[in-house]
C-alpha cells in the first residue's frame, strides 16, 4: 500500500516538473481556471516576470454574447497608476489578440466590441511603466461562430463607398469620444476571404499630439465602435481621427461636440 | 465497507438525484384554458428558454372548426407537438384540423414536424423566414434545449396565405398580414367571439423579444390592432387580455426602449453602460427581464447609433 502511495506521488512530481518546461517564469493561479493563461502569459505578453491577477482591473460584459459578431466590453483600468498599455485578448478562439490600447492622454479605459468564437475567458493585461503587469478577467459564453462568418458588409453592395466612414462626437463634459469606423474587419477564416482589417487608429489633438491610440486585430467587429475616456474639460474642442488598414487605406476624420442628427 | 446496496442509498439521497430523474423524463405538462365558446389557449411561462421549461414558454391557442380544431402556432420542438397533439385528441376526439404559424420564430412553428400531413398556413415571408433561417434557430435551439430538442426537424409551413377574409376548416378569420416583430407577422381576429390571435405582436408582462425586430413597423401593426377593436386579445407570450392594455404596455414597452436607446447613442453611451441602466419599475417586473432588455440593446444598438452619431469626414 505505501509502496503504490509513494510511487504515484513520483509520477506526480515527475508529471509536474516536464510540464513546467512550459510553465512561464511566474506560474499564477488563473481565476478563471480556463487552461489557457499560461500559454497567452507567455505568448501574448512576453513572458513577463512581475504579474499578477489583480481585482482593480474591471472587465464589465454581459455573461453571454447575444450576437457573436457584435459582443461589447468595458475595460477600466482607472485604479490602476501610470497604465502603458492595455492587451485585450480572448482565451480561447482562433486569433486570441483583439487589441491593445494605449492611453497615452486618456483615461485608462475603453469600451469596444469584438467577434467571439466560442464561450470563453476574456483577459485584459494592463502594463504600466514601470513594466509591472495586472490582469484582470471576465467569462462570457457563446454559441459561436463569430470569427469565421463572412461581414454582413457584403450583403449590400456598397460597402466600398462606406469603407472609412467615421461617424462619432465628443462630450467634452463627460469626457468622452464616441467613435464608429465602417471596415469589414475580415478575419481571414471565411473561406476565400482574405484578412483585411484596421490595424492603427488613433485620436490626436488639432497639432498632432497623440491623445490615445490603438492597434487593432481581426477579432475586433465590422464597423469598429469605441468609447475612450477622458478627465471631463481635458478634449480640446475637436479631435482629429487617423487610422490605416492592412491594405493601405487611410482613415481620416474629425470629431468634434457638433450637432447630432 | 461500502456494498453496492449502502452506495446505491447514499446516491439516492444525494439533493441532485430527484432532480435529474425528473429531467430525464422530458415531459410537458400542458394544459387548455378555455377562454371563450370553443376557444383553449396553452398558457407558456413567461420565461426564456431553459433546460428546466423545455421552451415551453409560447402561448398556442386552439379553436373549434368543422372537422376538428385549428391551432395557431406548435410550440419550441417535435416533443412539444406531439403533447399538443394530444391534448387536442381530448378536447376532440378528431384531433389538429388545420395549423397557422404567426410568424417564423422556433417557439412558433418547430412543432410543425407533427402535422406535417396536415395544411400549415403562414404569411410568405414567413415561410421564406423559416426556410432562409430555420437551420440556424435549430443550431441554438438545441444548444439552449438539449435533449428536449431530439428527433425535432425544421418544417417551414406549407400553405401561403395573404390579408383579409379568411376561412380556415369552416371557421371566418380576418387576416392581418402585419410586420415589425419579425419581417411578417400574421395576427387572426376570429369573427365569431372578436378573439385576436396576436402573435408575438402583442407581449404581456411579459418583455418583448427584438432579435428580427423593426420598431417603428411593429408600433404601426400595434396601432392597428387596437383599430380592429378586439374583444380578448391572446399575446404571444404572457396571459389573455379581455382589456387591451397588453398592446397598450407593447407600445408603451417598445417606446420607451426605442427613447432609451437613442438617448443613450446621444450621450456617447456604449453598449454595456446601456445594459447597465436600471428598468423602470412598470417594465422591471416583465417576466424575462432585465435579459430581454439586455438582449434588444444587443440586437437594436449598433443600427439606433449609425443613425443617432454625426458624420465625421
């Protein structure tokens, strides 16, 4: 009896030693349970040493995704000080990298709306500058299918008259910037279509100096629709919108507290 | 030591075992309401569907015709039919006369497998739906229901009908080919009792469903319901209403969601700040709230935004 005792407890630390030639340099205890996060810890963030799950990263979304090509999240990472960066990333799902924002003058914060494939744990890394790393996570499920539907773009015929069309405002008083940018953001995995996506986006001031910025993957939605955060009275009067897609194409619009329709 | 006869009790009084046994029956437990001379109705929960109501939640009526009864709409799967079948053999030993399908929702018309041999009449656009969309709703059906869903295939219904005057096995209906709900929506007014078969045009405490919907339509098929002056009107979803004040709480519903929506693309609101907005207390207390709302703001945003948000370049 002790003998088969001792034995499987030797496989057991044999079995956990090979597999922590994978492990990453700090192996956390993922909240989610999801079985991916060390793969995406090493991956998608490099590996980093000085991470942690961290509860003031709020992921707010609903538990499940009623339309799989438009599902929103709000990120908030405003408890967290001096935020570089922001990864947004799905667990689970073909292309796991939705987006990485960068504050620079804005709020660390964004809602935005994404293509989910599969019921998964949605992760948003946030790095500050001193290079310490905080996660925070949230489960959404789904019936799936999201990545690897064709646009809707398509089912008209004049979607190429669409394509970079900005529409969107400020509210200079409660600190936002509403921004929507028509683009089939092809995934690349309907079949026949290849990946044709937005992959820089940026707000700047009327001189150029950057406000916030973004790099966006496939599986952000068709027509990209952002909210970005400011301190209220921080926008100047107008906001100049530029962008860039994968095949070239240049996104160029202007933002101001304008008339709405 | 454990025998097999102490395992066996130790897992008979574990809390789980009743209720697993009790879903492995899968059976539903209808009943008919009578409402009127010659008229049931099959009162659904006024729930989304779930493992534990089987999708169970669609109000069907039946009405007494020449040669048997005429059911409107065959509930969420095959399972369901056949308890409907019955249930109709006991209100009248010759069973399913004639079939209507108000519109091409699963919940409508996936019990149609069972009176297949029967005529199934629908709007056109509805039977277009239900052959362009069926496949799809089945995907997810079988998803949200499991094992309630086994054996159930997707029969679109097989007879076209248009607007008017409509005898169906010997009974006269006016027809309301209407839409908004989804792209055709049919609502019957039986001209014997003055009794509307509204279809998930009317909803009643109960909160409306958005996925196909197109609000200012669905608010002109409201108004002319309430043209048509009903004597008791049968919601798709939630109890019967000898008052009209179920289309009266649809409009209301639909108004004010519509206001809500637009009045948050008009603040710079995204989707899950939407979301997050409390109900007012007369539409909190809909059944399936605040999941339907969550829903439509899904459905109903990114389209009230493009139109609310000024151009940018």
């Amino acid at each position: 009896m002790f003998i088969r005792t001792a034995f499987a407890a030797l496989i057991a630390v044999a079995g956990s030693a090979a597999v922590a030639l994978d492990d990453p340099q700090t192996v956390l205890q993922d909240p989610m349970g999801s079985g991916m996060w060390n793969y995406h810890q090493k991956g998608l963030l490099g590996d980093p040493a000085d991470i942690r799950f961290d509860d003031r990263v709020v992921l707010r979304a609903p538990d499940s995704a009623e339309d799989s090509l438009n599902v929103p999240l709000l990120v908030d990472a405003t408890a967290i000080p001096d935020v570089k960066r922001i990864v947004i990333s799905a667990d689970y799902g073909p292309i796991p990298h939705i987006l990485t924002y960068y504050p620079e003058q804005a709020e660390p914060k964004l809602a935005l709306r994404f293509k989910i494939d599969q019921a998964t744990a949605i992760r948003a890394s946030v790095e500050t500058q001193s290079g310490s790393w905080h996660i925070g996570s949230t489960y959404i499920d789904a019936a799936g299918g999201g990545c690897t539907a064709p646009a809707n773009a398509y089912a008209s015929d004049d979607w190429e008259e669409k394509l970079g069309e900005v529409h969107g405002r400020l509210w200079s008083a409660s600190g936002r910037a509403r921004l929507v940018v028509d683009h089939p953001m092809d995934t690349g995995l309907a079949d026949g279509i290849p990946v044709f996506i937005i992959q820089d986006l940026s707000l700047q001031a009327e001189d150029g100096t950057p406000l916030a910025r973004l790099e966006l993957h496939e599986p952000v939605n068709e027509d990209p629709a952002f909210t970005f955060y400011f301190d209220a009275g921080a926008l100047p009067a107008s906001v100049k919108v530029k962008g860039r897609d994968n095949n070239g194409n240049r996104i160029r619009g202007v933002l101001s507290e304008g008339e709405l329709n | 030591m454990l025998t097999r006869r102490t395992t066996l009790g130790l897992l008979a009084s574990l809390p789980l075992a009743p209720r697993a046994f009790a879903q492995a029956r899968l059976s539903y437990d209808l009943t008919a309401k009578p409402l009127a001379d010659g008229i049931w109705m099959v009162e659904g929960a006024t729930e989304y569907f779930s493992m534990e109501n089987g999708g169970a939640i669609v109000n069907v009526t039946l009405m007494k015709g020449d040669s048997g009864l005429i059911l409107f709409d065959t509930g969420s799967s095959r399972r369901y039919g056949e308890a409907l079948a019955s249930l109709a053999r006991s209100l009248d030993i010759r069973g399913i006369s004639a079939v209507v399908n108000t519109h091409h929702h699963p919940d409508h018309f996936f019990g149609n497998q069972v009176f297949a041999d029967r005529p199934i009449h629908a709007l056109g656009g509805t039977r277009q739906a239900a052959l362009d969309e069926g496949e799809a709703f089945a995907d997810n059906m079988y998803r949200l229901l499991g094992d309630w869903m086994r054996g159930t295939e997707v029969v679109p219904p097989s007879d076209v009908i248009a607007g008017g005057d409509l005898t169906l096995d010997g009974r006269d209906f006016l027809a309301l080919p209407l839409g908004g709900h989804t792209g055709a929506d049919l609502a019957l007014m039986d001209r014997r009792t003055g009794t509307l078969v509204a279809g998930d045009l009317v909803f009643y405490n109960r909160a409306p469903t958005t996925p196909s919907a197109d609000i200012p339509r669905w608010q002109q098929a409201l108004e002319a319901l309430q043209a048509e002056k009903p004597a008791l009107v049968i919601p798709g979803h939630g109890p019967a209403d000898p008052t009209g004040d179920s289309i009266i709480q649809t409009r209301d519903y639909l108004g004010w969601l519509d206001g809500t929506l637009r009045a948050g693309a008009r603040s710079g609101l995204d989707m899950v700040e939407l979301m997050e907005t409390p109900l007012p207390d007369r539409f909190a207390g809909m059944g399936a709230q605040p999941q339907e709302y969550q829903r439509s703001v899904a459905h109903l945003f990114p389209g009230v935004e493009r139109e609310e948000l000024p151009r940018g370049n």
